[in-house]
C-alpha cells in the first residue's frame, strides 16, 4: 500500500486509525517517521514519505515520533493473511529466529539461500531481515525499559542485543532518547495515566515485580470479544488455560523457559500480563499471543466482503469485527484437535487434560489454578497408547500425529506452507477434511480455511437459508474468500456458547 501515494495521504490526512502497521509515514523536514494517525498537524505532502515497514525508516534514517509512537502499532495485516515466503519470513522474525538462529537459520526455515531472501525482503519490506530483527529488538527495549525495573545492561541482552554498546546506539537512533531518558519519561507518563481496574499500571509496584511485565496489546477496531474469548475460555484444558476474573490465563512453552500470560479484553486494547521465567521470551510470548487472538486482522476489509452476501450481512452487522482464535503452539492444537474428534467439547478437555497431568512439565501459578504446561510431541511419544480411553483408530490417529511432529517430517508453525500442510496431514491415518481444516485455521492461521461439513455451520447455515450440504455451501462460500474462515466465525456465533467478557 505504501506505494500509493493518494491513498496513503488521504489516511494521513484524516488520521485514520485502520491504516497503523500497514504502512509508516516519514517526515523529511523532521527526520521522524509516525503512525498514520498521529494527532500532530500533518506536514506538507512533499515533505512526506512512505514506507512498508519501521524498519525500513529507520534503515532510512528516521527515528520514532515520541508523540504517536508507531513501533506500538498494530502489525500489518499482511502477513497473516499470506503464505508466501516473504509473509512467512516476518512470521518468524516475529517469534524471533533471527535473534537464536540469526539470517542463515531464518533462510534456511524457507528454503532459500541468504542473498534469495534478502532480496525479497528488500524489495517489498525496504529492509533486510537483520534491519527487521533490529526494529523488533528495539521496540522489545522500550517495552522492557519502560514497564519494568531491569537494569539497563539485563534489558539490553533480554531484547536481544549483542552488546549493551549496540542497545544503547539503536535506543538512541530509534527514539532520539538515551534508554534512562526513555524510563524517566515512561515513568512520568504512567503516573499521569490512570491504569485499569485490576490492572497495574507500568509504573506500579506490581508491574516491578521480578519477571511480570505489563502492558496493551493494540488493535484494529471493530473487534467482538465475546465470541473469541468465550471459545477460548469454553475449550480450555484444566491446568494450562482458565478464566478467571474476567481474563483468559494459560501458560507459555517458550524458547528460554516458560511463562504465564492473562489477557483481559478492553474496549480499545487487550490487557496482557506476563509472568515469564526469562525476559529473553518478550517479544516470542507477545507475537504468539496476538497471533492466538488474531489481533493483526483487518476486520474492515474483513466484513466488507463477507457483508456482500445478504444473507450472511446481518451476522456481520450484529457483531462485526469477529477474530478467528488462535493457539500459542501449532503442535498443541493438533494433538487437541484429534483428542476432540467426534466427541463433545467437555470429552476433548478431559482427554487432554489426563495428558497434561500425565506428561505436561509441572508450574507454579501463585494467582491462580494453571499447573502444567501443555506435553510436548517428545514427551508424547513415550505414552502408552493402550493406557488412552480412546477407540483403537483414535489412538493410532494420536500416535502417528505425535510421532510425525517428534521426529519433524510433519513441522507446523509460523513457518509452515498452509498447503504443505494440508497435504502431510491428509497423508496421516484418520485425518478427514474437518481435522485438516481446523487445524489450518486455528494453528496454522489460514484466514480462508473452511469447515463446511462442520455440523454447527452446517445448522446455522440452514437457519439463514444459506445451503447446508458441504458441496452446496462451499460453492456459495466461494464469494467469501480469502475470508472464510471468519465467515465460520460469524456461524458459529449463532450457536449459544459465547461469554459476556465485557462489563455491561
């Protein structure tokens, strides 16, 4: 988008929220680059610039407006509504591969060499992967300087850095500040804002406390939590997800240790406490998290197309802004996703939950009743399959998933080629198209998968006059598309089992 200058001017110039993360406006006169809708007065347009990425203005040049600060904005779109190489390289740089297993690792996730894929980078992002690490690292700074106690030189190698020499330059040439300038103006800034009920505020004691870490998680608006929350808090398995106090908890398997996230919905943010084992894991715990509440779509463009089909726009219109949830682990999700086939959601949380407490590494959760984190495929491997209340053709369906992820010839991930994927799990005994396809939507992050022999859209698709047979209503979920899986979203809305998580 960045490439279109009207466009982009005319975002600017109405300070238009929905474009933040799409692409970042840099001010020649200035040298500061800003979100889209940063309040200031906007400058002339010939004295404006556009880039795809912060990492490109600040390849350029340009340090972070202090006033709209736009390394907090919501990420781009783009990238979760893609499966091409490039999509699939910012995924990784998100869960930080490029900090544990730097460029050559990254490319070779890919399958390209080195020069391959900085070039496509370069070309549509402005900014190689190491300039895109370096951004992300940066913003991890400010969130670890501002909201917590850590000294300096902890920050500096917990975002990533290699030297507290490097942190300190990139503090200053990304926000014109000296990192314990940022702190004393974060600080003021905390003292100035009334934090949330229940919630401590960054300049707080609590927020101080040894590994917790709080802060907002942006969207773009419309978003209804109800529904995302409610599945979320209806599936979840006793000892690593609860609902407690209006958030939804569950523990972290996390590169450097392991961590305990509550998110609580707001009206214009997600509330995310973090208790982590190792602040190394900031910046992987808040990717996987928005990426378990969809918090990058682009619910606009989303619902503008699902609303051309009359019969599926007053769902729309009733609650727009539906996310399609998540998971923090693509492995996880698919052991669950065969635990619960063709049984009812509570015998899938029972299942699973005798596997947790089986073969799930043991956590202390000192505000509340989270006990394990989810077993991994290795640990898995080692069950006895006779020791599953399960059918036979269930057990062996568990046991060739389990052992395909262990020794890695089936890899989900960020990474993953959707239709890959798709194919390897096809391959595997006992996977029809409703296993395959809750999988690519829910763990893989497809925003087109689609579920239409599922047997609560098939009913909700009878109560609007829409087709229920699955030939019939994947041909009329062809003028869907690439948002079908949201448009699964809205169906399955209609069968009473959301929450109210927002106060009346």
């Amino acid at each position: 988008m960045h490439t279109d200058t009207e466009r982009c001017l005319r975002a600017v110039r109405s300070k238009d929220a929905r474009f933040d993360g799409w692409f970042f406006t840099a001010v020649l006169t200035t040298g500061i680059y800003c979100r889209p809708s940063c309040p200031v007065v906007p400058p002339k347009a010939e004295n404006m610039v556009f880039h795809p990425s912060a990492a490109s203005c600040q390849h350029a040049g340009f340090r972070a407006c202090k006033r709209c600060r736009p390394d907090t904005s919501p990420g781009s779109p783009e990238w979760n509504a893609r499966a091409d190489s490039v999509a699939r390289a910012m995924r990784l740089i998100q869960d930080g591969i490029v900090d544990r297993e730097g460029v050559r690792g990254l490319a070779g996730r890919l399958g390209y060499s080195e020069r391959q894929l900085e070039r496509q980078l370069l070309a549509e992002l402005g900014a190689g992967p190491l300039a895109l690490a370096r951004a992300q690292r940066a913003q991890t700074a400010r969130l670890l300087i501002e909201t917590t106690a850590l000294p300096m030189a902890e920050v500096a190698f917990a975002a990533g850095f290699s030297s507290i020499r490097t942190f300190n330059d990139t503090v200053r040439e990304v926000f014109a500040l000296a990192p314990t300038a940022l702190r004393a103006r974060g600080a003021r800034r905390s003292d100035n804002t009334a934090p949330e009920p229940g919630t401590p505020g960054p300049g707080t004691p609590a927020s101080r406390t040894p590994g917790v870490i709080c802060l907002r998680l942006p969207f773009r608006a419309p978003l209804t939590p109800d529904n995302l929350f409610g599945h979320l808090a209806a599936t979840a398995v006793p000892g690593v997800e609860e609902w407690r106090d209006g958030a939804y908890r569950r523990t972290l398997r996390l590169p450097y240790g392991h961590g305990i996230v509550s998110l609580t919905p707001r009206p214009d943010h997600i509330g995310c406490r973090l208790a982590l084992t190792d602040p190394r894991d900031l910046t992987v715990a808040i990717s996987r998290c928005r990426r378990m509440l969809d918090l990058d779509a682009d619910p606009v463009a989303v619902d503008e197309q699902l609303r051309t089909d009359p019969l599926l726009a007053p769902l729309v219109d009733k609650a727009p802004g539906r996310r399609v949830p998540g998971t923090v682990d693509a492995a996880e999700f698919a052991v669950r996703a065969v635990l619960g086939q063709q049984v009812s959601t509570a015998a899938a949380r029972t299942h699973a939950a005798r596997l947790v407490t089986a073969y799930g590494t043991p956590v202390d959760d000192p505000e509340g009743g989270l006990t394990h984190l989810f077993p991994t495929p290795e640990a898995l491997a080692a069950l006895d399959p006779e020791s599953l209340a399960l059918p036979r053709s269930r057990r062996t369906t568990l046991m060739t998933l389990v052992a395909a992820l262990a020794d890695g010839t089936l890899p989900l991930g960020a990474d993953s080629d959707w239709d890959e994927a798709r194919a390897r799990l096809h391959a595997l005994p006992g996977f029809g198209p409703w296993t395959v396809e809750v999988i690519a939507m829910r763990a893989l992050g497809d925003p087109d998968a689609f579920l239409p022999g599922d047997l609560g859209i098939r009913r909700a698709a009878r109560a609007l006059g829409l087709p229920s047979t699955p030939a019939a209503l994947t041909t009329r979920a062809a003028a869907w598309r690439p948002w079908r899986a949201y448009a699964v979203q809205y169906l399955w809305a209609t069968e009473d089992h959301a929450i109210n998580v927002l106060p009346a």
